[in-house]
C-alpha cells in the first residue's frame, strides 16, 4: 500500500518525500533510520510514518560526513550528536575537521621528505660512514621505537648493515633517507603494503616520481573529502540545535 501524500501536517513528509530531497532510495531512508542516523519518524493513525524537515538535515548531513570520514564513523558521530550539549555536539564535528587536517599536513610531510631524497645528491663513501647511525640514534631522529625500526626491517622497508663481530646495525645515508622516507608514509596513514610499494619504487627509474604522484592523489582525496564535510555544515548545524530549540507552536 502506497503511504498518503503529505501535508497532513503542518511540515509532515512521507518517506517518499525525503527519499526524493535528500537523494536516498525509500529503502535507504527507512534502514538510516533503523541504524540510528536519523530520528525515529513519528507514526500516523495509519501507522505510516511522517518525517519532519530534521530528518532531511540528518540524511545531507550524513551523506556529507560519509563522504569525509567513511559511513560507520558517520553513522556513529550523527547517532551521537542528538544526545550531546552543542557545545559537545560542536566539538564532535571540530575533531572531524581536525583529523583532516591532521591527514593533510602529514601527507605533506611525507611529500616534502620525498622530494628531499630526490633532491639530494649521493653521498661519497666518507660521508655516508661520517653520517651512519646506530639503531638508537636513528630511533630518537625519527621518534619511533627501536623496536618499530628492527619492524620494518623485517618488512622489508628499510636494511641496515651489520657490523662488529655483535652484529650491530649500523643505518648508512641511503638508510636513514629511506627510514625517514617510511616514517612519514606511516604518519601519513599508509599500511605496509603500500610504504612497501612504494619504498620500492624509489630504486626505478620513475621511482620518486611515481612516489610524489601517489601522494598527491591522496592530497587531492583529503581536499574533496574536506569539501564533503564543508557541504554537510549547515544540515549538521540544524541536527545539532534542533534538540535545544524551543517546540513549535
């Protein structure tokens, strides 16, 4: 059975209505809400249900917040925001711009420690024995553990010589560039796979490259994503006081 048309009441919307406004199948509206993203619609004598233009701030808000931090963090942030003070509320949504920019100033790091490996000229052999480090010299350079450096050993990112009849590790230049080069990546989100990827394309040809591309792609990323969360702020700023603003007449 098809629900009525709206205007029952006075800014009554049928699920159709705010399926069509907010760009979401029937099916979409009906399952957001069942997850918690949107308010529970009111029920009429017929028991259809009759959304408020709230609702219709929460789905843009959503799809806004989905495009910048992913569905489930969405999901769980607009679930939240109902129940929070707005000066809670408000500080929710400011930690989202934070982690973005967040994203974006390491994406920069690591973009800027790139084009330094390829700027940088190689260096004679004295340098290089001039310029080695320890494992625990090159652990406070970076700030990680020594323990997370013997780690991407293993992972095949970064291969120290061992000298001394202890086996020491001992980072040359090309070492200590190539650490810097997977601390950043890390810092900047990449997994393992992907610092390995490339961490290995920096010995062809194209290498660094190839590198700075896949960088700047994800710069991009992070701008469109910004823009998403941008879109979302007015709907969200309506999700957030509707629950503190006085009842209509």
């Amino acid at each position: 059975m098809n629900e009525p048309t709206s205007g029952g009441r006075r800014g009554a919307l049928r699920t159709a209505d705010v399926a069509r406004a907010s760009g979401y199948s029937v099916q979409q509206v009906r399952d957001l809400e069942q997850l918690g993203v949107i308010p529970a619609a009111a029920r009429t004598a017929n028991d259809y249900r009759s959304y408020r233009p709230l609702h219709l701030h929460a789905l843009r808000a959503y799809r806004g917040l989905a495009g910048a931090v992913g569905p489930v963090v969405a999901r769980q942030l607009l679930a939240g925001l109902r129940t929070r003070t707005i000066a809670e509320a408000a500080s929710a949504i400011n930690e989202v711009h934070v982690r973005l920019a967040r994203e974006r100033e390491e994406a920069l790091l690591a973009e800027q420690a790139l084009r330094a490996i390829h700027t940088e000229a190689d260096a004679r052999e004295s340098e290089q024995d001039s310029d080695a480090m320890t494992i625990t010299e090159l652990s406070r350079a970076l700030g990680v553990r020594p323990s997370t450096l013997r780690f991407w050993e293993q992972e095949g990112l970064v291969t120290p010589e061992r000298v001394t009849s202890l086996r020491a590790r001992r980072y040359d230049l090309s070492a200590i560039r190539t650490a810097r080069i997977v601390a950043a990546l890390r810092n900047a989100g990449y997994g393992i796979a992907a610092v390995r990827e490339i961490v290995g394309s920096l010995h062809r040809l194209d290498g660094t490259a190839e590198a700075l591309r896949v960088l700047r792609e994800r710069l991009d990323h992070i701008a469109l994503r910004s823009v998403e969360l941008l879109r979302a702020g007015a709907d969200l700023a309506a999700v957030v006081t509707a629950e503190h603003d006085p009842p209509a007449d």
